[in-house]
C-alpha cells in the first residue's frame, strides 16, 4: 500500500494527472457486458470487431475471440465469399485471432462461426458482413472552413437524467465533487444542436463517450474500458450514431475523440492479458511496479537520444490507471486500426482527433494514419502534440521532410504554439519584441510546417485555463484574441463555455476548467442557452463571437484564401485574407488611444482609394491617407472598390 500510495503521489504531481486523476490500480474488471459480447449455447464470447463491412480498401478482417479456454476450438465457416484465412493462438489459451478474408462481390453475409472440437461443433457465434452506406472517399472531413466546436459531455448538459447512475457502473453522479460525473450526456447535446448550429459552429469534437467504467474520475473519458461501446452514462451506440446524423442535418461535422496509447486499467482484457506484452511494462504493471512516461516529447526528433531514454518516454504510462498499450504487438496493432475504421464507417465520422499524438510507438502512429487515410482520403485527422516548439509539432505532419527520415499521413496538428504566443503577445507590453510581436513571430515559423492551413487554432482547451481566465479577465483581450484565432489561418476550435466567459477561479485544475455549461441542468438560475441570468458583458461575449462565426461560414477568403501579415507597430497587428476576388484587412489594438493608421504601408495588398466595410457595425469607410483603428479593439473590414 505505501509503495501504490508513492506510485499516485507522483503522478499527481505531474501535469497529465491532473487531466487524467484516477485513484485504482490494475485489478479485476467489472462485468458489464458490450454490444458486442454475446451468450451462445455452450459458451459466453466476446468477439471484436462486432461486424465489418464490405468493400473496404483492406478486406481482410481480424477477429479477436475471448471466452473461456477457445483455443481449445477450432473455428470454420461455410459462406460464399468468406474465407477463413488463418487463426492465431495467444499465450493465453482464453483468446484465439480469426483472419476472415472478404471477397470483392459479397455484399452482405450473415452466417454463422462455428467452434468445434474434433470432428463436432460445439457452439456457433453470428457474425455479420454489412453493406457500406457510401465508399470511404466520399466521406468530407473537417477543414478551415469549419469552426469545431469542442465539448466535455458530462458538463455541457443532462438531457436524460435516468442514464445518470447504471447498474453495474462503478461511479455514480456527484455534481458537488468537482472530479465527479455531473450527469452530462449524448442527449444533452441533441437538446442543444439547434444553439450550436445557430452560433455558426459547423464540426463537433466531443471528449471520449466510450466506457469508462473506473472507480472515480472516469467523466473525462479518456481510460476506456470498452472501445467498442459507449457508456451507458452518456447513451448508447446508438444514440451516437442518432448524434452524428443529426448534426449533419444541420450542417455540422462529427469529429471523433480518440486515444491509442493506453487504456483504463479496467479494461476488460486486463484481467485476461492475451499476450506477456499486451501492455508496455507489463510484467512490473502486474508487480504493482509503476513505470510513469518521462513526458520528454523531444527524444523522438532528438538526433542525439538514447534508446533507454525512446522506451522511457513511449513505453511509459500517464498515471497507473492507465495501461500503456504495445503497438508492436502486431495483434494490438491491427486492433486498434481496425477500431478506428469500424467507428469512422458505423458512425459516419468526418474526423478524428487523436489524443497525445507523440506517446504511442512513432512508427504505429505512421502506419495507423496512412490505414485511415488509406480507407478515407478526404477525412481529418488531427493530432495533439502539445509543445510549444513549432520544430516538434511539425515533425508528424504529412508532407514534412524530416531529418531523421520519418514519414507521416498525419494531415492536421493543434497549434500549441501560437496558442501560446497569443496569451503571451495579448498579456505583455508592446515592443519591438514582445506583445503583439510575439504573434507576428510565431506565425512566421510557418515555413516549418508542410501545410500550415491544416493546422487547428484554438484560445483553449479542455486541459488548459479557460481563455477568458488566461487574458486576466480582461475583456477587451478576450475579443482581440477571439478575433484573431477566428481570422488567422488554420482551423479554428472554441471550447464549450468560452464563448460567454466561464472562467476557473482555481489555475490548472481540470475539473474546475470542465464547469459545468449553465442551464444544462434543470435547476440552472443562470443559462447560456437562453441568455437568462448571464452578465451583460457575457452577453456582449456571446454575440460577438456569434457574429464572427456567422460571419466567418461560407467565406471564401478562410476557404481558399492566403494570408498577409505586417509586423506590429504602434501596438497595432494587421494583416489581410485574400483571394484573388476578395479581401478582408484585420487590424487589432491594444492602444488605449485611437490610433490613426497610415495606409502607405499596406499598398501591396490595398490599392489606393478602397472602401472597407465594417464587419461589426455595417459602417462603411473610405480607405484613403489613414484608417482610425479604435483602442483596444478588432476592426475587421470587408475590402471593395464600389462599398458594396
């Protein structure tokens, strides 16, 4: 106990604890039965994938079996066009790897998997082939068209109070502990669509709704216990599947939570552990050794590093609730490539966005998004690399030459970087070399990365302070930066609650960060859906970033167009969106003055005598000798030669 106690104490002094906090150890999993585990006559069987498709770029499907001792079966079929390929024994004997084989012109195919023991079959398990709805390069992904707006589902609302505590689960609703679940779900967030499409949001990114059956802080999602089933907390497969289309119908993307590197130490395999390395540190995890990662994310590019310091880093676990998983296993490999094209194809996802992008092996990453993007060309993948070092998130995009030869299907990467630039430029004086400069700078690092519009532009997240709360509550800050991440290149992101102001009274606490969105409860007095109750100036937020969403969709110049920065002077930033018949010139202040702006400058991209149209007041101006930019403020001015 005082070695398990040591074991948490350090974990919870490093930063990803305090995203992650878990309090149990490995131990015996709960039996809470998935979608995809069924009784047959003689055996109980778990079998995942629980179907596939046909048509698919990779037809060949690997199956993994559990139930007691199965390796003492054999498994046949007898199907047109299915064709058992090979089978696989494990060091335990409770697990057996079905390779199934799809021929070009099956379409559908129910049939039966038979088990038998010599010459008789003891059992059979269904299985099913189904039919694609639509080929894989049809499927749109996310790009800098889109806005995604991102969600914490147990915090944004409680549509369906019933699903609030379930038989079987380990955690029940505490909406007074911080690190509890506050009964947020699937439904919630079917309740509010109409709120969300009407802000002008076109993608949604919801933090993980698989099953996190663990004893405490299991809301936050990310240690799966089932990635094959949503949390019966938050719906079903279902009620997902409902989500996406629904969104769709409103114009709005779905975009996957996804994490590769581990799981939660409840897991259902973690009882029964196919393999002796299933999991990184294995044998000293069943020892109750806890191996933490050394979080140094610059030992894969480091061309100096040793390979004791690559394992300590990738082969090291967040917290000890949370199992680092082996992608060298070839098995773990194709398991988990196999489960993100399952949910991209039964749930009609647009993209992913892929949880510590660094952690896992680098060469299973390269393999696992050329997979995905293999089966889906025109979806989105975006990864989290989270370094304020533009020359390490660069290094995992697609397109990137990398000294150390590493190759990449990765399209998209948060932008950490600028996100800090922006806090840091907003909040300091202005000089030559600090305050807006540091913005200007940092954006100018984009010849480091293969495609900078690909990356995702963001004021927060759901693992930082909220941004309101980082620019000190200063709400002149709050719309220049809001305006900056919604105008510069990139895809922009915008956490739920940011846009009326939520702040965290507590810094770097995660559960005080994830508040709940006010009204999503019935007994709310204060509802950001409605307006009741909210401060005039989280009003003023709200509509604010309401017109520049709206304003934003549909406009060419964020679909195709390219971008023009001058360095700041006078504590004035501008630069211009432009395509080739279209314009918009930004200008952000942080003078407490107006300040009466030369327009010589710009002659490059403004031509002489221009008319600019304010985009928040509909006020039209001359472009001649100056412009007035107000203090403290955004000026966004469509550009025109007729002021139409």
């Amino acid at each position: 106990m005082k070695l398990r106690k040591q074991f948490l104490l350090l974990a919870f002094c490093l930063f990803f604890q305090l995203s992650y906090g878990q309090t149990a150890s490995i131990k015996s999993s709960v039996d809470v039965k998935a979608s995809n585990q069924q009784i047959t006559e003689q055996k109980e069987l778990r079998v995942e994938p629980p179907n596939w498709w046909s048509g698919m770029k990779n037809n060949i499907v690997q199956l993994i079996v559990h139930g007691d001792k199965i390796a003492d079966y054999t498994p046949s079929i007898n199907q047109k066009g299915i064709t058992l390929d090979s089978i696989h024994k494990a060091e335990s004997p409770n697990y057996l790897f079905i390779d199934l084989s799809i021929a070009p012109t099956v379409t559908t195919a129910s049939f039966n998997i038979d088990f038998s023991k010599g010459n008789k079959v003891a059992f059979s398990y269904p299985y099913q082939i189904l039919e694609r709805t639509a080929k894989g390069d049809t499927k749109q992904g996310f790009d800098n068209t889109d806005v995604i707006y991102l969600i914490t589902p147990d915090r944004f609302a409680n549509g369906n109070t019933e699903n609030d505590e379930v038989k079987g689960y380990l955690e029940g609703p505490n909406r007074e502990f911080i690190g509890g679940r506050h009964g947020g779900d699937i439904a919630g967030v079917l309740e509010h669509l109409d709120y969300i499409a009407d802000m002008g949001f076109t993608a949604l990114w919801l933090n993980p709704v698989l099953e996190n059956n663990m004893e405490s802080y299991s809301y936050h999602g990310y240690a799966i216990t089932d990635f094959y089933k949503v949390d019966d907390r938050y719906g079903d497969n279902d009620m997902y599947v409902e989500l996406s289309k629904k969104c769709k119908e409103k114009g709005i993307k779905i975009v996957n939570d996804m994490i590769m590197n581990h799981c939660g130490s409840l897991h259902w395999w973690m009882n029964d552990l196919p393999f002796s390395d299933w999991v990184n540190y294995q044998k000293e995890a069943l020892q109750k050794n806890f191996k933490q990662t050394t979080h140094k994310r610059t030992i894969i590019q480091d061309p100096y590093s040793a390979k004791i310091d690559q394992k300590e880093f990738s082969d090291g676990w967040f917290v000890p609730t949370m199992p680092d998983l082996n992608q060298r296993n070839p098995y773990m490999a194709k398991y988990l490539i196999q489960n993100t094209i399952w949910w991209i194809e039964y749930a009609d996802l647009n993209g992913i966005r892929m949880d510590t992008y660094s952690y896992p092996d680098k060469d299973f990453m390269r393999d696992w998004t050329c997979a995905v993007m293999d089966e889906y060309p025109n979806l989105n993948i975006v990864g989290e690399e989270w370094s304020l070092n533009p020359g390490l998130v660069a290094h995992w995009q697609k397109g990137k030459v990398n000294a150390n030869g590493y190759t990449s299907c990765l399209p998209a990467l948060f932008d950490f970087p600028l996100q800090s630039a922006l806090v840091d430029g907003l909040n300091s004086d202005e000089s030559d070399f600090s305050g807006m400069a540091r913005i200007y700078e940092m954006l100018a690092n984009d010849f480091i990365y293969a495609d900078p519009s690909n990356l995702v532009v963001f004021p927060d997240n759901h693992d930082m302070d909220r941004f309101f709360t980082q620019v000190n509550e200063d709400f002149d800050l709050f719309k220049l930066g809001m305006t900056y991440v919604l105008t510069t290149r990139g895809i922009p992101q915008i956490y739920y609650g940011t846009e009326i102001l939520i702040t965290n009274d507590v810094r770097n606490d995660h559960g005080v960060i994830r508040a709940d969105f006010p009204g999503g409860w019935e007994n709310d007095t204060v509802n950001g859906f409605t307006e009741k109750g909210l401060t005039e100036q989280q009003k003023e937020a709200q509509q604010f970033v309401k017109k520049l969403l709206n304003w934003r969709k549909n406009n060419d110049v964020f679909d195709n167009g390219k971008l023009i920065h001058y360095a700041p002077k006078e504590g004035v930033y501008v630069y211009f969106r432009y395509t080739d018949n279209e314009k918009v010139m930004i200008a952000l202040s942080k003078n407490e003055e107006d300040v009466a702006l030369s327009l010589d400058r710009f002659n490059e991209i403004l031509p002489k005598d221009m008319i600019g149209k304010d985009i928040f007041t509909g006020e039209k101006l001359e472009l001649k000798d100056k412009l007035t930019v107000p203090a403290n403020s955004p000026l966004i001015l469509e550009i025109s030669d007729s002021g139409i």
